[in-house]
C-alpha cells in the first residue's frame, strides 16, 4: 500500500508543484525543494505509555466486573493486555501521538527537517540558497528552512510566514493551493534578492520528493 505522503497530492498536483518550482527557479538562482514525509518521528515512548495505560484502564474495568477488585487479577491482566493495545497504537499512527506533548512533536518535526535538509543535498548548492518546503503529515506540522545564503537576506521569521500560508492551505482543504501560493511568495523574495546569473544550473530535484 502506497505511503500516505505519496497520496497526499494527485498527479495533477504534482504536476502543478513541479511547474511552480520551476517557473520561480527560471527567475532565481535559489533552489526549492518540497518534501512530504508520514511522520518525523516513530514515538516509540507514545506507543509505550499507550499500552501501559490502556492495557492498565482495560484489566481494570475487567478485574472490577469479574474478579471483586482483586489485585492479584489486574496485575497480570493489565500485563496481558499491555501487548495487544501496543500493537493497537503501532498500527494507527494517530494514537501514537496522544501522550505526546506538542512540544516534543514540534522538536520531532523540526529535527527531521534539518536532517532532510542535508540528506536531499540543499546544503551543497553553489551559492547556498537552498529551500526546503517540508509538510510532516501525522503532526500536521509544515517547516520552511533555508541555507546560509538566504538567511542573509531573508530571516527565519519570514520563512515561518511561509510555513504558515502551507498550513492555513492543508487546514482548509487545498494543500496544494496554499504551498504554490507559498513557494510564489517565497520565489519573489528570491528573484529580488538573488536574481538568475548566466550559467545557473538546476541542481536540486524539482518534483515532490515523498518518504
């Protein structure tokens, strides 16, 4: 079964996205990259602490209906059914976030962005002006990063304002909307700050890159 993140946008979209780069990259010598991933993070400790308490809740209310309250029952029940109700978190991807505090969701997302960043080679560009458009689907979490280039030029906070429109977008149905709409904004702070020179390369991917 495909990835959701491979679901995420139609062909048609894609398609779309792919056009988009490449329009604001035939104006700059900045280079965007947009990536869509299932998760950041695989919350081993949420799907822990889920079987813990469900499998606890469940050999309580067992224990109470069958064996009068009896500890000597709950503790090796809530055991038994620590296993299945695991299981139950592994397999629905959402419940593994439930004990999970936004905190450690938002760390997650933002540590997988970075690292996505130096694995699709947005650091190695000629004049450091990689961009990376990164949506992680499970924490509904949208991180924009730049190299060192563009920081110059172009602050984090601006590039949150983008992450915000890529949000705004999911969040009212038209994902796809919202990111061109982004990635045009974003383009047009490029081509004024770091406009076409003779010679540039297209050196990064150019379609959605899914993981």
């Amino acid at each position: 079964m495909a990835r959701k993140s491979e679901r995420f946008f139609t062909k048609e979209e894609k398609e779309r996205i792919r056009s988009t780069t490449l329009d604001i990259e035939s104006r700059t010598i900045g280079e965007i990259v947009v990536m869509v991933v299932d998760r950041s993070d695989d919350y081993l400790d949420g799907e822990v602490t889920g079987g813990v308490l469900g499998g606890s809740l469940i050999a309580m209310v067992v224990t109470e209906l069958f064996f009068h309250a009896s500890m000597w029952f709950f503790i090796p029940l809530a055991f038994v059914f620590f296993f299945p109700v695991r299981i139950l978190f592994k397999k629905v991807q959402p419940l593994r976030t439930v004990f999970i505090s936004s905190r450690r969701r938002e760390h997650a997302v933002r540590h997988r962005a970075i690292r996505a960043f130096h694995e699709k080679g947005l650091t190695r560009t000629k004049e450091h002006t990689g961009v990376l458009f990164f949506i992680s689907l499970l924490e509904h979490k949208v991180w924009v990063l730049a190299d060192r280039g563009i920081h110059e030029k172009i602050g984090q906070e601006t590039l949150n304002t983008f992450a915000a429109q890529v949000s705004k977008g999911i969040a009212e149905g038209r994902a796809c909307d919202g990111l061109c709409e982004a990635m045009r904004n974003a383009g047009d702070l490029l081509s004024l700050h770091f406009p076409l020179k003779p010679g540039d390369s297209d050196e990064l991917p150019n379609g959605v890159i899914t993981e």
